[in-house]
C-alpha cells in the first residue's frame, strides 16, 4: 500500500489506456517485470504479450497523458487516499486468485482489508418491513463475532446494512461505482461520512468517473471477491443483488439468502437461490455463525490441552504462524526451507486438530 511515485503514477496510466483490463495489466506487468517496465517496452515486444494486439501496442506506446495522472496523484495525496495495487504486501488477499479481481484499489477510511472475518449483506433497494428488520436484527447480533461486513452503499438492504454497523460500530466498507470525488446516491452522502471512521469506502475507479450503468456489476464482483460469505436478505429474480450473487458462487463463496413468500416480488430471488441449492437458508445470525463454524465454545481450553499433545516440530509451525499473523503455504515453504507437500500435510494435521484456519488463497492463520 503505497502512494509512492513512480510506481503509483504508471499504475494509474495504465489502467486508463483504453482497452486494457486488469487481466490484460496482470498479463503485461508479468511479462515486462514491472509497471513502469511496460511504457519503456518497444511495440515488437509488446505484441507477443497475450491479448495484446496492434490496437492496444499502440496505445501503450502512444500514452501521453501522464499531465492527468498527475493531477490524479495530486487528488490522491490531498484527500489522504490510500492504494492498494495486486502486487502488494497489503492487496486483499481475498481477490489474489480470482482472475478479473482489480488490480488498483483506491480507498478512503480507516479499514482493514484483509480481516479476519468478512461479511457481505446485499438486497433489493426497494426493502419491505421484513428485509430491513431482518438486516438490522442480523447486524446487531454480528456485533460480538468481528467481523467487518462489506456492502455497495446502495439505497434500500446495503445502507440498512450500513447504517446498522455505523450505530453498532461495526467495521464496514461500502464499495463504490465511481471514483472518490463524489457520493452516489447522494442521500448516502452523511452515511459515507460517518462509514469513514469505522471502515470506509473503497473503488477500482479514479476521481472524475461517473456512477455509470457498466460500473455497477464490477463494483459487485469486488463486493462477492471479498466476502468470506455473503447474506442476501432480499432480492428479485433480476435484482443486482441475485447477480453479485452469482458472481459469488462462481468465486466458491458461501451464500446464504434469506427466505420469503413465494408472492413476495423482493423474496423470489432468495428462494430461488435457496432451491437451487446456490445460497443456504438463513433466519437469524446463528444460522451464519454455525455456517461458517465460528462457534468458540470452550475454545481456550480446548487449546491449551492441544498445545500440551503438540511434537516440537508442530508446536515450532503453531510459533512460526503466530508471529506471521496470516501467511500463505508457499511464503512458508520457502522461509522454512521446507518441502510444500510435507508442509501441507503438516498444515492438514494441526487444521484437523482445530488449531489452524485455512483461508481463501491457499493462507492459515491461529484459529
């Protein structure tokens, strides 16, 4: 995390050539070896890039729009913004292995992005009685368990959700379809405000772009990378929520979706998801906390008496991830010197004693 330059300033050029994706940035970055790399390549070199053809060569070759990209960093440095690019130390570790996953993050707040528990709560933004009261009662009993929850600032379920962690204090980020220069909806204006000293905002777009219609399924992607699971209390069949849903699925997320009428409107796309077998049933918040075994009865007892069983060589791997923190299979192998398999079976053993977490991303940490 870092809004050094140059880095910053040539990971900022190239997300605005046109064309070029986050897939094709990855693709680019990888084979120039940095960044900066990639604008000092020659067009030959560039063309045996996958995905990169003559249109989008020439576009690299050509940018010379860097007078903006300033101001960008300008914008950046006043407002105290924070960047998140795929390559570093402090990117979700969430989004490393999902393909499209942006590859430059802009977030205001004070969050934490890799927590360890994260909640998404989407819906309709046309929420009945039921879908509000639903939401604010899961969000209060959320309360001991934290975790920080993500939703997309939108009118209806994800600012009940919002607004509900902003009361109980809960760490939250709203993940938006525009760049940080504004607020949409602009009733949510106070909100975004007050998400600021317990979370934040966060976006893949820079200041100056509008809340466009293109804009809202990728906010969504981001919303279903980061959840560890994610709570639909209402939605349509065709609402945005159903679709950052299955978004989700396709990720292997956990999805549990609230059920409702079958002449509920705003319940169908839940129900449907729950008969599809694509989202669990979910009525109150011990429902989630059974899903995803956060259950701590007896915990430390538990642990202590596992501890005193432990051989040297497993008690040393407890030690060394401890003072990690959360760290992935093969940053471990390499630091120990050790073989990845041997390790992965020495990692499967401590999980099965129920003293490792393993998370998205191939990491473990303390449970």
């Amino acid at each position: 995390m870092s809004n050094s330059t140059p880095d910053l300033l040539y990971q900022i050029a190239l997300k605005t050539i046109p064309g070029i994706g986050d897939v094709l940035i990855k693709n680019l970055v990888s084979y120039c070896g940095s960044v900066e790399a990639v604008f000092k390549e020659r067009k030959s070199k560039l063309l045996k890039v996958p995905g990169i053809g003559e249109v989008l060569a020439q576009n690299i070759v050509s940018f010379k729009n860097f007078s903006w990209v300033e101001n960008e960093l300008l914008f950046i440095e006043k407002h105290q913004i924070k960047t998140y690019f795929y390559l570093d130390e402090h990117y979700p570790y969430r989004l490393r292995d999902i393909a499209d996953a942006p590859c430059l993050l802009f977030g205001l707040g004070n969050f934490d992005l890799n927590p360890t528990r994260m909640v998404g709560i989407v819906g309709t933004r046309k929420a009945s009685d039921y879908g509000r009261a639903f939401t604010q009662q899961l969000v209060q009993e959320l309360k001991d368990q934290h975790v920080q929850v993500v939703s997309g600032l939108a009118i209806g379920i994800d600012g009940i959700a919002h607004k509900a962690c902003v009361q109980h204090q809960i760490p939250n980020i709203g993940i938006l379809a525009h760049g940080l220069d504004r607020i949409y909806p602009t009733q949510h204006q106070s909100l975004a405000k007050k998400m600021i000293a317990c979370g934040g905002l966060l976006t893949e777009f820079p200041s100056g772009t509008n809340p466009d219609r293109e804009n809202f399924p990728k906010r969504n992607r981001i919303v279903a990378g980061l959840a560890d699971v994610l709570i639909l209390p209402e939605t349509a069949i065709k609402g945005g929520a159903r679709i950052t849903a299955e978004i989700a699925f396709s990720y292997n997320k956990e999805i549990m979706a609230v059920p409702g009428r079958i002449s509920d409107y705003y319940s169908q796309g839940c129900n449907y998801l729950i008969q599809e077998q694509k989202a669990a049933m979910i009525t109150c918040a011990e429902d989630l906390i059974n899903l995803m075994g956060w259950t701590k009865k007896n915990k430390d007892t538990k642990n202590i008496d596992l501890f005193n069983q432990l051989s040297p060589a497993q008690a040393q791997l407890i030690q060394y991830i401890r003072s990690k923190v959360k760290i992935g299979i093969d940053d471990m192998a390499f630091e120990l010197c050790t073989d990845p398999g041997t390790l992965a079976l020495q990692l499967l053993e401590l999980e099965f004693m129920g003293l490792l977490r393993s998370l998205p991303g191939k990491c473990y940490e303390i449970y």
